[in-house]
C-alpha cells in the first residue's frame, strides 16, 4: 500500500524499498 503511494514521489532513493514491498 505504502508503495503506491512512494510512486508518486521521487523514488530515486526509495526504490529498493519499493522493489522490496512489490516482492511481499
């Protein structure tokens, strides 16, 4: 859920946590 919304913001530094709450 929290990763739909990082999307939206700049996740240049946050993408490994979302490729991590994609996995889950």
């Amino acid at each position: 859920t929290r990763a739909r919304n990082r999307l939206t913001t700049p996740a240049t530094l946050t993408l490994p946590e979302i490729a991590a709450s994609g996995l889950t």
